[in-house]
C-alpha cells in the first residue's frame, strides 16, 4: 500500500485541525499529518522532508534498468508523435536491444507510472495504442465535456458527431474509438445498450432537477430505498443509460431521472450525503410494482459489478422517512413470524411482514428454492433480430425485465457479446443452448441473410427438435406468410404488427403474458 501524507493547509488563515488518530485507525496507511501555510511558508520544509522519506521507503524506488531501456525511454520522450501502436513499439525496443516481449511490457508498465507513456494493456478496448503525449488524451477529452451543443443536447454523443469536435488532424477517425474507451474506463461516459454508436457523457447532465420532480407526493406512492457505504460514481449515470427508454433527456439530471412505464411514474433520485439513491412510483396501484421490479432488476445488474451489497429499505406506507430492512423482512418471512412492532415518533404501530413484502415484489419473485435450483429452472431466451428493430427490442426487452426478476428467463442478445471475442461463435453457442428463440419479425428481418439463413434455420431446426420453443413476434409490418415460420403462433394478438397498435403498452405486455406461458408451459413438461 502506498503511503498517505495528510496536508492541512492555509492554518496562517485559518488554524484548524481534524481527529487524527480516529482517521490513522481508519486509514493505517497515513503516515503523517502536516500543518502548511504557502503564504508564510510555514510547515514546507517539514512536507519536503517527509516527501523525501515516504519516497525513498518506496519499492522498485532503486530497482537497476538495462542500459537499453533508458534508450528506449529517451526515444520515446523525443518522439513528436501524439501516439504509436503497440506493435511499433514494440519494433522501437527490438531495434533499441530489447528483443524480449515479456522485458518489454514490464517496460511499458514502468513507463506508464512514470507518465511517459500511457498504455492500458489489461483492457482490451485500449491496448493497442500507446500515448506518447499524455495531454492529446486530455486536451480530447475536455474538448467533448466543455462542448456547447453536447451541454445542450444533455450529454447525449453520438459519435458520428466527432469528426466535427475534434480537430481530424489530431483525433483520426481510428482513435475516436480509443479516446471513448478511455473515457468508458474512467466512467467519463457510457454507452446505450441499443446502439454502440450513441453515449451518455454525465457531467454534461443537468444538475438542476425538473420541476416535475416535485410533484412526487412520498405518503401516497410505492417507495424503496438503497442505501451505500459510499455512493458509487456512475451510478445513476449508469441506471440512466439502462432505462433510457423508459425516460425523455429532459426528465434526466446529474444526480435523478423520471421514468414512464404502463401509466405510471417513478422518481429515481441518488442523495451522495446520505450515500443512498430513494425510489417512488405513483400511478394506477395494480401495476406500481411492475415498474418497481424492473427498477430493481436493473439496479441488481447494476450492483453485481460492486464489492459490497447495498442495504435495501422498504419505506413504511404512509410514513416514507421510516424504513424496516427488507433483508429482515425475508428473514422474518423464512422463520414463519407474522407481523413485527416499530417504533413511529411516539406510537407503537404494528406491522404486517407479507403486506410490506408484496407491497415491493411481484409474484414469483420470492421463491423459497435455493439459487441452483432457481437456476436451473431459469429458461435461456435468445432474441434473433434486425439490427435496424434494436430499439424496439430493447422496448420488449424492458417489459421482461419482470420475467427476468422472477427468475423465469435469462435473456441473451449479441449486444452481450464481450468485445474482441468470436460473435459467430457466442451467437452460435447462445442459441444452442436457447429454451426459447424470439424471432422479432419485420421486412428487414426477412431480408436479413443472417437472420433469415443462419439463426432462422437453426432456430427452427432446434424448434422441430423439441429442443427450443421459437416464438415470432410481429414487429413491423412484413409479408412472412410463406416463411418457414408462418404455422407458428405468433403475437401479438391475431399477429397484429406491434408498431400497429395504438397502445404500445398494451401490445407488450400482451407479449410478456404470452412469453410467460410459454415458460409455464415448457417448466410443467421438463419438471412434471
């Protein structure tokens, strides 16, 4: 670890000072804490001195180099290029004495904590190039966050856009790329899920909240609470970009964002002093928690990426300030215990455990059986599409985020795909191992030789197997009468396309409920 000298400053002005032992028992890696003043230069030879001590305790501080690096060092420091690829440098050390590939990427990760070279070898998206010139990497990036009509759009990027940010003489088409993996790395900006050409930078984000914000009367709407011991960054910014579809970019800001779903609303804000992020829903009671659950699936992804595990609060109705934990809840639920007594300002209310768990999940959601045989009951969905009806995948794939919490499917599609691995391969796996092929039908699906010659042929070989269930959704409208598909049952409802019905809420979850059937179905015949 590292050594932490702490520096309190400006004490001329101000004399403060702060609980030192608390913190060093807190941080053991704080080595000192130093009183300065710049003005009146008061502590600055004792900073100086401790500076000099903690670095000359340093390992690696005295480790002996090969002549031939300090060559190649120099080489690169002179270089007027702002980067080079890795494969060039590689021929510079070759040429320069040092012809061992493993020598030379102990090089270049020295070189990079020197701030010499940057090169980010364990991310795939960025290894390949290495920058000579640190300042072309910020100079980039800073000229996207200061940019007008990206602060007015939102933060919204489409990368198309680059060409007229960026100077192409400094920034080629083939970096940008590399400049939007770096900024993905350092959560500067995220992707939307539906389109890898379209990002969400979110310190472009408004930082003020919507007026409809406050509109949100708490008593009177489905509540939920995380709460962090620190408050991630990126955190809404991430949730933002999951549930695009469920918002407009006016109804988003720094710290929140209001989704739409099925009539109803949810107000989504994160409170980085209270390290928590707070969930409300109003709208028609029957259908609160379906929005609720597919909030929830996606913090659940979210969250899986962390090193700890948020408490999760349910709000008392009609006292949202009171929270019980809703990890309790379950655990009173599993030990057969009916209802609990809190404490609310100066009463004593009683408290029923079921109530306040279905009041937050849906049915299903609970499932007294073990994560391996959750698991294993849980079918392999795997959507075959149009790249040109990704958005309205996406849509359909919001409404079985529900199906997803109850554990009944898990969805695949290539935007699942790791970069830089075989896609026709983990296409090709993925629908191996398909329970059920969605086939999401239009023209451009039809005239797709990909979809049509290669994952439609499987699917249907699968299908007359008995090893998948391939179900048509119609999409948009399209001639696919004569198709090999044509004597399935497709939906929605008497095939009507879903860009045809006047209620699109109404044509999802008219699919969902068919989706779901089909999954009774296929579990009453495998577990009977």
């Amino acid at each position: 670890m590292l050594p932490v000298i702490v520096v309190l400053n400006k004490v001329a002005e101000h004399p403060f000072d702060i609980n030192r032992r608390a913190l060093q028992q807190k941080f053991p890696t704080i080595r000192e804490f130093i009183q300065t003043d710049c003005d009146t230069e008061i502590g600055i030879n004792t900073l100086r001195t401790a500076i000099e001590r903690e670095t000359n305790r340093l390992e690696h501080l005295r480790d002996p180099f090969p002549g031939s690096w300090f060559e190649i060092k120099k080489r690169l420091s002179d270089m007027a290029a702002n980067y080079i690829s890795f494969e060039k440098y590689r021929e510079i050390c070759q040429t320069d004495g040092e012809p061992d590939p493993s020598a030379q990427n102990s090089l270049a990760v020295h070189l990079h904590s020197l701030g010499i070279a940057l090169n980010y070898r364990q991310d795939s998206r960025l290894r390949d190039t290495h920058v000579l010139n640190p300042h072309w990497v910020t100079n980039g990036i800073y000229k996207l966050l200061n940019d007008h009509d990206l602060t007015k759009a939102n933060g919204e990027l489409d990368i198309n856009c680059l060409n007229r940010l960026l100077d192409p003489k400094d920034y080629p088409l083939e970096r940008h790329d590399f400049l939007l993996g770096l900024m993905r790395k350092f959560e500067l900006c995220f992707p939307f899920q539906e389109d890898d050409k379209r990002y969400l930078i979110p310190d472009l984000l408004d930082k003020q909240q919507p007026e409809a914000a406050s509109k949100f009367e708490l008593p009177d709407c489905l509540n939920f609470r995380y709460e962090y011991p620190i408050l991630p960054e990126g955190l809404l910014p991430r949730f933002i970009v999951r549930t695009h579809v469920l918002s407009d970019h006016q109804l988003r800001w720094r710290t929140g964002v209001i989704l739409n779903f099925e009539g109803n609303q949810a107000l989504v804000k994160a409170d980085p002093q209270a390290k928590s992020v707070s969930i409300s829903v109003n709208g028609p009671l029957s259908s609160r928690r379906r929005l609720l659950a597919i909030i929830r699936s996606d913090f659940d992804r979210i969250h899986s990426n962390f090193k700890f595990t948020p408490k999760e609060l349910v709000p008392v109705p009609g006292y949202p300030n009171i929270t019980v934990s809703y990890k309790d809840l379950l655990i009173r639920e599993s030990k057969g215990r009916q209802s609990f007594e809190e404490v609310v300002g100066d009463e004593l209310i009683d408290l029923n455990v079921q109530d306040l768990l279905n009041g937050v999940d849906i049915e299903g959601s609970r499932q007294r059986t073990s994560d391996i045989e959750r698991r294993d009951q849980t079918l392999k969905l795997f959507y075959s599409y149009s790249h040109k009806d990704e958005s309205l995948r996406n849509q359909l794939e919001t409404h079985l985020k529900i199906l997803q919490r109850q554990k009944l499917i898990q969805p695949w599609h290539e935007r699942c795909i790791i970069a830089g691995t075989d896609w026709a391969k983990e296409i090709d796996d993925n629908l191996k191992r398909a329970d059920i092929i969605l086939l999401l039908i239009s023209a451009d699906f039809i005239a797709s030789d990909y979809c049509y010659e290669v994952e439609l042929k499987q699917a249907m070989e699968h299908h007359q197997a008995g090893k998948a269930r391939v179900i048509p959704i119609i999409m948009r409208p399209a001639d696919w009468k004569n198709t090999p598909f044509s004597d399935l049952q497709a939906f929605p409802t008497n095939a009507t396309p879903i860009t045809s019905w006047s209620d699109r809420d109404e044509a999802w979850l008219n699919v969902e409920t068919a989706i779901r059937e089909v999954v009774e179905d296929i579990k009453a015949q495998r577990y009977r």
